[in-house]
C-alpha cells in the first residue's frame, strides 16, 4: 500500500504518513469507476466536490479509469 500527501499529492513514506496523519491517505487499490473521485485524508471516506473545494489540503482528487 502507498501513502500520498494530501497536500502535494505525491507518495509519501509510512514514516512521513505516521508523523502527519490528517494530511496524508492510504491508497489500497485505485479508483476503479470511471471520472474523479475526492477522498479526505482525515476520515478516508469520499467526499462531494464542495466539501473538497473548501478543504483544498486535506482532500486528494483521484482520477478514474
């Protein structure tokens, strides 16, 4: 599994994930539907456009197939 940082959206180490845990996501498989998905880094879970436009550095936009 990989780790990226939500705010400048490249891998990151378990180590740099652990030390920073509300700004950095666990990716365990891509996004397998097609078009963009947004996912918060704090909860994991997916969010809607809106909430990621107003949470820029704790949302990662994960693009589909």
């Amino acid at each position: 599994m990989a780790n990226r940082s939500s705010i400048t959206g490249r891998y990151i180490s378990n180590a740099a994930a652990a030390r920073h845990p509300h700004t950095s996501v666990r990716e365990a498989g891509g996004n397998t539907e097609s078009g963009t998905h947004n996912r918060s880094a704090i909860s994991g879970r997916f969010i809607s456009d809106a909430a990621a436009a107003r949470h820029p550095r704790t949302s990662l936009t994960e693009k589909g197939r």
